[in-house]
C-alpha cells in the first residue's frame, strides 16, 4: 500500500510542478519579479525531484544479484538523499543567490502587473491539490501517528519527501505572494527580493531535515517497538525456543526488514528436529511481521552463568578465547 500510494502522491506532484514551472517561468519573463524566478526554479528542482523518486523506486524493485545478495531496496533511500541535495543547491541556494541580486539592484513590477499575483494564486490552488493527495495517501498507512513522527519514523521515502516538498512549496507561494503583492503596492523591489529570500530560507531548511532524516535510513535502522515486540513473541510463542539470548534487525528496504537471533533451545535427539523447530519459529515470524523476510537463526543452549561471564551464550558452546605469548586474552592487556 505505502509504494502505491507513494507512486500515486508522487506521479499528482509531478504533474502539477510541471505546469507550475511553465507558468511561474512565463510570469517571470512578463514581470522580472525574482521571487517568481526564485519559485520558478523550485517547481523545476521539485519535479526532477519526483522525477528521481520515480527512478529510485524502479530501480529498487531489481533482483537480488551475487554482488548485491540482499537486494537493491535502500537504493529509495539514496535517490531520497540525492533530492535532498537538489532542494538544497538548486532551489534553497538559487533563491538566496537570487534574493541577494534583487536587494543590490532593487526595481519594482512596472509591466504586466496582475501576472504574477493570478499565476501564483493559480499555483496555490494547483499545489494544493498535490498536497492534498500526499496527505491523503499518507492517511492510509500513517495510524495515529502525529505528522513529526511519522515523517521521521516512515520506512518508504517518497511520501514524507513529498509531504515536505508540497508544503515547503506552498508556503514558499504564500512567501512570494507577499512579496510580489508589497512590491506592486509600494513600488519597491526590496519586498521581492525579502519574499525570495524567506522562499531560500525555507527550502533550506526543508532539505536539511530531508537529509538528516534520509541519512538514518541510509545508515540503517531496526524494527520499529511494535513490530520488535511482535518478532520476539512469535519466536518465543513455542516449545521450539526457550528465550532469545539477543537479537538484531535491520530494514533491507522499505518493505523488507532482516531479523538476526541467537535463541536459547532445549535439548533436541536429532538435527532434523530441530531444523524442524527453527522452521516453525521463522514460520511464526514471519506471520506476524510479514515484511520480516530474511531470518537468521542461530540455535544455542542458554546458561546464566556463561552470559553474565561474557564467554558465550552457555559454557560448553563457547569458543575458547585466543591466548597471547602473557597467558593473557587476546586484545586484553597484559600486567
């Protein structure tokens, strides 16, 4: 549901920063206005930003190869972290190059002056219905969750950098409204060059906390506390295991997430059964957290004494630490 609707939010903002562009573009040429420039360039940069996520999201769908055993799916996160950079240069340095141009050379809109307050009304509306549609894909998977967190908490990309990119760009519009509107009231150019300048602040900002966000995916993040509580009670709901001595995951992808376990079984009379019982706890596994689709574990025999030694999950499994020529453990010091 998260990559359709992804797909879906995406595909609405594209079309409608496409002819945004053209107009703030045609608006700009009529008027010189620089905040019209400055939010000209930002549909531009918007649009191939969806045009990469578009791109991401193809090309992590490819099969796993040897070179890539896990897959190609955090590659949506690179093509997220590569939006970022674009909002960043393209839109957020632009409008503050171009503020700082229209303060050194202010001049007011002499020409065609109902342009850019009708193109930008036009654009609000257009951006509005893109926003609309983000919020509502994101509806269906954000729960309870408040806009923050599921921003900050999302495992699929595209729809909390699209959430940003709409209200970046329709705050950035009420931004250049006023700016062009105080310009055509007082004549002076210094409130376009303000309005461009408040647009490159926020863009700034906006690409900033994409990339921080992006970054924690790219670095690699576990299960969230629901789906963590959801994995160790299916392992342990079983005579299979007798408790989990210590388990990892890791999101492969936004749909795909790797759990890693050492668990503590009881005794077994052969290898087949307890192949059997490993299958049966991934089987459970599994079911309630389907998207946990790469599961290791590694059966042991738990004793307390040995984990709270350090020496291993149970005296007479763990492997003998190397000596050095002192008697002492390796890596330990000497003395």
């Amino acid at each position: 549901m998260s990559a359709n609707g992804g797909t879906r939010a995406i595909v609405a903002a594209l079309l409608a920063n496409v002819g945004i562009a053209v107009t703030k573009f045609v608006a700009f040429l009529l008027t010189g206005s620089s905040s019209m420039l400055a939010e000209s360039i930002h549909s531009v940069a918007d649009s191939g930003n969806q045009g990469l996520l578009l791109l991401g999201g193809k090309r992590a769908k490819r099969a796993a190869t040897p070179e890539h055993p896990f897959g190609y799916g955090r590659e949506r996160y690179i093509y997220a972290f590569i939006v970022s950079i674009v909002l960043f240069s393209l839109g957020g340095l632009f409008a503050l190059y171009e503020a700082w141009h229209k303060w050194s050379d202010p001049h007011g809109i002499s020409e065609w002056q109902w342009v850019p307050v009708t193109v930008l009304v036009a654009a609000i509306l257009m951006e509005s219905f893109s926003f609309r549609t983000a919020i509502k894909e994101s509806n269906h998977i954000r729960g309870n969750q408040s806009w923050v967190r599921f921003i900050r908490r999302a495992k699929a990309p595209e729809l909390p950098v699209v959430l940003l990119e709409d209200f970046g760009a329709l705050v950035g519009l009420v931004f250049a409204l006023f700016g062009v509107t105080m310009t055509l009231i007082t004549g002076n150019g210094e409130w376009d060059a303000a309005g461009t300048a408040m647009i490159g602040v926020l863009l700034v900002v906006i690409a900033v906390v994409l990339a921080i966000e992006t970054k924690s995916l790219l670095l690699g993040e576990g299960a969230e506390p629901k789906d963590l509580a959801a994995i160790e009670h299916a392992v342990t709901d079983g005579p299979e295991v007798e408790r989990i001595i210590h388990m990892k995951t890791l999101y492969l992808g936004p749909e795909e997430l790797m759990v890693a376990a050492k668990i503590g079984v009881p005794a077994c009379e052969s290898a087949h059964d307890l192949a059997r019982g490993i299958n049966a706890v991934e089987a459970r596994i599994r079911a309630a957290v389907p998207i946990a689709r790469v599961i290791y574990l590694e059966p042991d025999v738990y004793s307390v004494a040995a984990a709270e030694s350090g020496t291993g999950a149970a005296a007479d499994t763990a492997v003998p630490q190397a000596q050095d020529v002192s008697g002492e453990a390796a890596g330990r010091p000497g003395g």
